[in-house]
C-alpha cells in the first residue's frame, strides 16, 4: 500500500485542481475546508484514480506494475528563471509556478488554475501573489505573464517559454557583473540581482566608485567619519569615508549619511554625472539633473522620460550605469568606458563579452 500510495501522490496533485474547481466552492466561498479534503475530495480522487488505473490496464496486480523511477527526469525538480517584462510562462496540467520577486498574472481559456498557498481557484486574469505555489489543473493551458520589469520565478514540470523583446535589464546586469561593476547581493533567488527593489544610498555610492573605478582605492581607505549611522570598522565606512574625503558626496546632513535610505533617479544621475566630470559635490540642485544628463549624452530623451515615471529600482540603476559607458567624459574624447578600460577594471575581452550579452534596444 506505501507503494501504491506513493505512486499515486503525482496523480492526486493533478487531480486536485479538477475536484477542487468543481466541488470546493466559487468565489463567494473559494475555500475548501479540512472536513471536505478529508472526505468527499479523498473519495473523489480515489474513484478518478482507480478509473486511471483501470483503463492503464493495472488493476488488482497495480504494485507488479509499478516501473521503476528515474534517476533524475528534470521534471519535478523546481527550476528557477529570470525573466522580464511580457515574457510569458506556459504552463499545462500538472505544472507549478512561484513567483519570487516582480509582478506578474495568469490568464487561461478553460479549465482551472489553483493558487494551493491560499486554497483557491484563481480567476483568469488575476495578478500573482509573491510566494505562493499556483497549480495548472487537469485539462488546462495557462499563460503566466510577466507585467513588472523583471521577475523571478520558480517553476516545476513541463513549461515552456516565449520571450518579450522589451528591455533586457537581466541581461544589462549580468554584463555589468561581467565587467566587474555590479557584484549583487546575498539573496539566495535571482542570482542576488535584486533589480526588483529600490536602491539604498550606499548601494548608489559604491556603484558610483566602481564606476569611477576607484573601488581599490576606496576599499584601502583608513580614516575617520562624521557620520553616526555608519558603522566603523566595516566596508561601508571605507566607501563613505572614500567617497566623503574626495567630495563625492556630502552625506544626508552633518552627521548622518542614510545609508538604508532609497535613492531617486535624480540623485544618482548627478552620482554618474560627478563621476564623468560634468557635476561635483557642491551641486546641490538636482532639479535638473536628468535634463542636464541628456545634454551630457549620459540619457537620452526616451531615458529621461522613464526616469521621471514610476519607482527608481536597482533594475534602473543598471541600465543607466552601463549605457554611461558609451558617453563621453566631460572636455574629452573618451568614453567613461574606454576609462575604465585603460585604468584596468576590466579587459577589452571582457566588454566585448558584455556587449555581446546585451542584445535588447535602448530606449
């Protein structure tokens, strides 16, 4: 019987969206209650499962039919992926789906999609709710669409995938890990990208002296602080003490720096345009920033537009940071790129290889 029972576990997880969109409410009661698992769901999956087992031709001698396992079919194994903005996730019966980070929704025809953390059959068109497992139902073709500017899921089965061609931020980000800009975080999901979050002031400031190019020298610094919220003896006090000694920055107020604090578009465009030596620390009116980016040639019209919409995310502060490479340094003829090439943060081989990761437009 334990084999049986184990064996028929992936076709109860099938059938479990079927019983449950048709015998565990609707959406004035879409709750199943432990009673109704226990005892008409239990018994309807019994009969479906012995109907299965019948018409497969195993009957009574089911165990001597059992085949033996795979050693690893990829299929039920949870598999994570990065995506972006439109790109679509298909799934089909039996398929799970978890969103981890970013906004999405599903959308089906028929049948039945069943958001097992919550106990509910979701409405086609609903917006998923970040950590909760949706299961496609039997008989069922479910499309999960991306609808924030990256996102990552975990998904398990047999999905499949159709790909957008907006804005590859993904993409962006990992050529500037490539280059050695960008390093992400601990978070144990997306590869610790986090670009669906806002970025904090001290992230803004040490993505500003990587892209100096000055992440050595500031993380060689030794001295001491105004600034009571840093706290000494870590890195963060080496690049703010880096970064405050050189003028970069003039932190929050006299004391503080803020470093958990969000950053805006405005405050770290004006990072970037101190950085190529069209701005200092001593501009404290970011009113125009952004406007001032474009005459630089850091943004473009469509940038500036978007940057001025919306919430600043570390999505953002990527695409700006790794377009400002191909802008001219103020009263030069060389790129912030050609730069950092030639102070050797990073190899010609290395931003041929990041430029060929890079395959979306610019807006």
């Amino acid at each position: 019987m334990r084999k049986k029972s184990l064996f028929l576990f992936p076709l109860c997880i099938l059938l479990l969206g079927f019983v449950w969109a048709f015998a565990a409410g609707d959406t004035a009661d879409p709750l199943a209650t432990l009673s109704y698992l226990r005892g008409v769901f239990t018994n309807t999956v019994d009969a479906k499962v012995d109907q299965r087992l019948d018409a497969a031709g195993l009957g009574s001698n089911f165990e001597e039919n059992i085949p033996s396992p795979p050693v690893d079919s990829g299929v039920s194994a949870w598999t994570e992926a990065r995506l972006k903005q439109d790109d679509l996730l298909q799934g089909s019966t039996g398929d799970s789906v978890l969103l981890l980070a970013g906004d999405g929704r599903v959308s089906y025809a028929s049948g039945a999609v069943v958001d097992v953390s919550a106990g509910a059959v979701v409405p086609s068109g609903s917006a998923l709710a970040v950590n909760h497992r949706y299961l496609v139902a039997e008989d069922t073709a479910a499309n999960f669409t991306v609808t924030s500017k990256t996102a990552v899921v975990d998904y398990q089965g047999g999905c499949s995938f159709q790909y957008s061609n907006t804005i590859d931020y993904n993409a962006i980000t990992s050529a500037l890990k490539t280059l050695h800009l960008f390093q992400g975080s601990f978070t144990g999901y997306g590869q610790g990208f986090d670009l669906e979050r806002t970025p904090t002031r001290l992230q803004a400031l040490i993505m500003f002296i990587r892209v100096l190019g000055e992440e050595d020298d500031a993380l060689s610094w030794s001295g001491s602080l105004p600034f009571a919220d840093i706290q000494p003896g870590t890195q963060a006090e080496r690049y703010v003490g880096y970064a405050f000694e050189r003028g970069y920055t003039n932190g929050y107020n006299a004391t503080q720096f803020r470093p958990s604090d969000p950053v805006n578009a405005r405050q770290y465009t004006e990072f970037l345009l101190r950085a190529m030596g069209y701005s200092s620390a001593g501009n404290t009116n970011l009113s125009d920033t952004l406007f001032r980016a474009q005459e630089a040639g850091l943004l473009t019209l469509g940038e500036v537009s978007m940057l001025q919409t919306g919430t600043f995310l570390r999505a953002e502060l990527v695409y700006v940071s790794y377009y400002a490479l191909d802008a001219l340094l103020a009263d030069s003829n060389r790129t912030l790129g050609e730069s950092l090439l030639d102070k050797g943060v990073f190899y010609l081989q290395e931003w041929e290889d990041a430029a060929a990761l890079v395959t979306s437009w610019r807006l």
